[in-house]
C-alpha cells in the first residue's frame, strides 16, 4: 500500500457552456500536475459545463456534447496521473445527474453521482438533476478516496458512508458561490465532516463569476482533528500541489500554504469588481460605459469598472438638465479626472422641451409629477444605450440595493443597461465601500490609488436632481433607518411587527413594504448583479409581481 499521495488542485474559472475551453482549462491543469508528480489532478464541480448552468445542461444535445468532451479529455489525459472533473451525467433511461467523473488510463473509471441536491438560495438543482443515493469510495493509485460533491458534503450522510465502507481521505469538488462571512460557514461544515469520519478532508472550490454569482475559491484542507493544513486564495485561478502521507495514525496532510484571507470590505469590493470583469469578458466586451451624476453611486460604480477594465476601457457620460446643479457637474469631472477616465457630455434640456412638447396636447390640463420628472431618466437611459449601440460598450447601471428594493430606481431610465455591481450593497454601504476604495488598493485593481472618490461626493444629502432642490430623503426615512427596515423585511424575511418592536414607527414600516412589493415588476425586468448576500433581489428572492398580501392588514 502507498505512503503518500500528491493530488494537483486545480482552483479554475470555467465558462457556462464553453465546452472544449473547460477542457483546455482541465488539460492544462493535468499537464502542471504531471509535472509535478501528482497521483490525481481535481477540478470542481460541472467543470465541464460551468457552474450554474441552469435549465442548460437539460437540453439534450448540450449534456450529450458535455459527455463527449469528458470522454475525449480521458484519452488524452491517458499517459499520466488520474484527472477527476464535474460533469452533467445521463443514464440512458431519462436521468440525468450532477456527476464527477473520475478517468485514468484513457477512459472514466468511475462516475460519483451527487446525492443532496440544493434547492435553497441561487441553486434550483432539483429541477434539473436526479439524486443518486449514497455511493461508496473510489480508487487512484491504491488510495482509497471519497468525493462527496459540494452539498453531500455539508451534511453527514454521505461522509459517513463512504468511511464506513472505506475511505481514506475526503475530496469534495464543489461551486460555491460567494456571500459575505460564507467562508466561515463552509469551514463550520467540513470541521464537522472531519470530526465527525475522522478523515482528512479538501473542500476544493471554483473561482470566477457567472451571471450575479461570484465563485469565490478558497480551497482549503483539514487534518483530522479540525486543524488547517491549507487555504489557497480567494478569487484567483492557481494550481496547488498538495501531499498526504499515511502513518501509524492513518493519512495526514502536509502542512501546505495558508493564504491570506481579506476582510469583508475587501471582499464584497473584489466580488463586484471581478463581477464586472467576468460578465463583460464572457459576453464579449471589453469596454464600459455608465451615465456619472456627480452622485455617490455612479462614482463607485465608475470606480469598479475602472479597476476592472482599466481607465481606458470606461465611458462617463454626464447628461445634464437645467436641475443639475454646478456642484453635480463639478464633482463628476473630479470623479472622471481622479480615475483617469474619458468624460463625455450630452445635456438633456433640449430633448426633454421636445419630449414635453410632443405631450403637451395629451397632458394639457394636468399638473407637473412623477412623469416629468422620470422623462428625464428615461431619457438618459435611452441616450445611454444609444452610445452602448454605438460603440458596442456594456452599460452599467447604478441603482443601490436601497433604490431598487423600493422602486427609486426608474424603470426604462436610469435601470437601462447590462449589469448593475452594487444591487446587492444597500445605500449605507455604498458609503463604507468608497471610503474603504479611498484608502485602500491592491494589485488586482486597474484604477489608481488614493483618494478617486472625493469625500464630498460621500458626504453631500443624495438626491436625483430631477427638479429644483430635490432630496432623498423628501420622499424616503433617512438611508441609516431605510436601510435596517430594509435589512429586517428583505434579508431576514422579518413580520412588521417584528420591525415595529425593535422600535421603528409602524407607519414607516408599512410604507416601506409597499414600496418593496409595490416595484416588484421592476425588479423582475431589472439587470442582473453581483451577489453579495443571502437575500439579493435576483434568484435569492422570488415573488411574485400580482401581490394583494400586506402583512397585517
């Protein structure tokens, strides 16, 4: 029987779809672990397809194309160590299951089938898979390994099986995607898994962003016992080689690199960051552009597409009206010149006369609202996308979480647009995460350093400056109480009078949920975004747009 083992841990960034790109990615990986004199070399979950593939992998020639492309990667992975990788598996007989796959010799020698299949959050898996039941351990170069893959792992059936019926050491492939303090709750689980089997155990994760969801790696490994033998980074593709070693106790780790893990800042910062950079480059730009206010939101969303794409790939455009104030016009170029990025004006004042013109006859009789004031908005948003048409640039919006949980957002106006990287950041985030870009800057970022967001831009009352003196706050509670009804309803799914008795006016409460139900339709045509917690107003939130419910009417 061997003493030791190497295994090749291949943290990747896969493409939803990309088949044969995956299997480059895989093959490249295998290549680096052969050289290094690896035993096994193991990828992540539906590496083949990309992870969250969705309704995809249910369409028949797709998963069928999946399967070959893992069939051709076995031979030519044959002259060397085992490859193990996750792929979609069809049975013949209608199946079709969440499969890691195990070659060696040229062919698959063994195929997990995924047991617990997730049906919380962002995943949706019992639409699309079978769940097998549990499986026993598999065997690569005389060690004996079990592969719970991803959930089957953060429960204790499936680890239990595979060591009462052999398994020497735990390999858990896994997509996992990021929200704030997960982290903290993957090592909780597998801590558990550990004590609980007794066996060493490597949670193996994917990096890289799909749609809202940020993968966000952080592979690590634990000895018996709970210690940390390993942590590889978060959000950066590497290869890592890791050695296990059998002794008089069983199979231990080598004490590998422990990685340095950033604060939650930082992390929900590089979420949106990578978010941008991901969604443009899968899709096919290269460049951005966005409508820059003056205000905080479009300077952090300016920010973020600077530090993902760099100055020279990212458009301002300021559309004044005759409510812009200096300051707004001035704070903007600031933004713009602090960032390095092309700044571009295009004043409204003359397409909104022709708009309210051309309305004149129908509204004559009618005071000025809402609708002239979202005329404005809208016709930003539509000569926004006419300059994303143009130049074939993404455009971001740049509504907070706060905006568009209560429709302050426009619809067809400043909601225009491809993605929006802080839907998931509430209002007084937004402020902590721009001071935070202030006095911080790492190597991943592709916008300067310093102080690109000007405090006054932090500091000054919010407004949308769609008529003369407008506020936030006119309309809406301050963002500091507006934010913590909003964090009690949406992320903790909290009753009114559950709010109302941490001693916020009733009245306030219940406006705010009407505001939330009441934009529903909004969010439903809304761009997708970067997910930053377990409640983000995409995947993680479904209700329905016709709702007469109000809690306690």
């Amino acid at each position: 029987m061997p003493d030791s083992f190497r295994v090749s841990l291949a943290q990747l960034n896969p493409t939803v779809g990309a088949l044969r790109s995956n299997a480059d990615k895989a093959y490249a990986a295998w290549v680096e672990g052969r050289k290094a004199g690896a035993d096994m070399v193991a990828l992540t979950e539906m590496f083949i397809t990309g992870y969250n593939a969705q309704d995809l992998v249910m369409k028949p020639a797709f998963r069928e194309a999946a399967m070959a492309e893992i069939k051709a990667l076995a031979e030519r992975c044959g002259d060397g160590p085992a490859l193990a990788l996750g792929g979609p598996y069809a049975d013949g007989t209608g199946r079709l299951f969440n499969a890691y796959y195990v070659c060696a010799g040229g062919r698959v020698i063994r195929r997990v089938l995924k047991h617990h299949l997730p049906n919380t959050e962002v995943f949706d898996e019992v639409r699309v898979f079978e769940a097998a039941p549990p499986g026993g351990p598999y065997s690569v170069s005389g060690v004996r390994l079990g592969s719970p893959i991803c959930e089957d792992a953060w429960r204790a059936d499936v680890c239990e099986t595979l060591a009462e019926t052999g398994a020497e050491f735990l390999l858990v492939p896994n997509g996992s995607p990021y929200f704030r303090e997960k982290f903290d709750t993957r090592v909780s689980h597998m801590v558990a898994r550990v004590v609980e089997t007794g066996l060493p155990l490597i949670y193996l994760n994917m990096v890289g962003g799909q749609d809202d969801q940020m993968f966000d790696g952080g592979t690590f490994a634990l000895n018996p016992g709970g210690e940390l033998a390993l942590q590889m980074p978060f959000f950066e593709e590497t290869v890592a080689h890791l050695d296990l070693v059998r002794g008089d106790a069983g199979w231990r780790i080598r004490p590998g690199d422990l990685a340095r893990h950033p604060d939650a800042w930082e992390q929900d910062y590089r979420v949106m960051v990578e978010c941008v950079r991901d969604y443009l480059d899968k899709n096919g730009f290269g460049k951005a552009l966005l409508g820059l206010s003056g205000g905080v939101d479009s300077a952090l969303v300016a920010t973020i597409a600077t530090d993902a794409l760099g100055p020279q790939n990212v458009r301002c455009v300021m559309l004044p009206s005759e409510y812009t104030s200096e300051s707004s016009l001035a704070d903007a170029a600031a933004v713009a010149r602090a960032l390095g990025c092309r700044l571009e004006s295009v004043p409204i004042s003359g397409s909104r006369a022709a708009v309210s013109q051309a309305l004149s006859g129908l509204f004559e009789g009618t005071p000025p609202d809402l609708t002239e004031e979202n005329i404005q908005s809208r016709l930003r948003g539509l000569l926004l996308m006419a300059i994303s048409n143009k130049f074939g640039e993404m455009l971001l919006t740049t509504g907070n979480k706060s905006e568009v949980a209560v429709g302050y957002a426009t619809i067809y106006g400043d909601m225009a647009g491809g993605y929006n990287p802080i839907k998931d950041l509430y209002k007084t985030r937004v402020f902590g995460i721009c001071r935070w870009r202030n006095e911080n800057h790492r190597y991943w970022m592709k916008g300067p350093a310093g102080e690109v967001i000007p405090p006054r831009v932090i500091g000054k009352p919010p407004s949308a400056e769609l008529r003369e003196g407008q506020k936030d706050e006119d309309s809406l509670p301050p963002y500091e109480v507006l934010d913590a009804i909003l964090a009690e309803l949406i992320d903790k799914d909290a009753s009114v009078a559950d709010v109302v008795g941490l001693g916020y006016d009733r009245d306030t409460v219940k406006t705010v949920e009407n505001l939330i139900y009441a934009s529903e339709y909004k969010r439903f045509q809304a761009a997708p975004g970067a997910r930053l917690t377990m409640r983000s107003l995409w995947l993680d939130r479904r209700y329905p747009i016709v709702n007469h419910w109000r809690d306690g009417d």
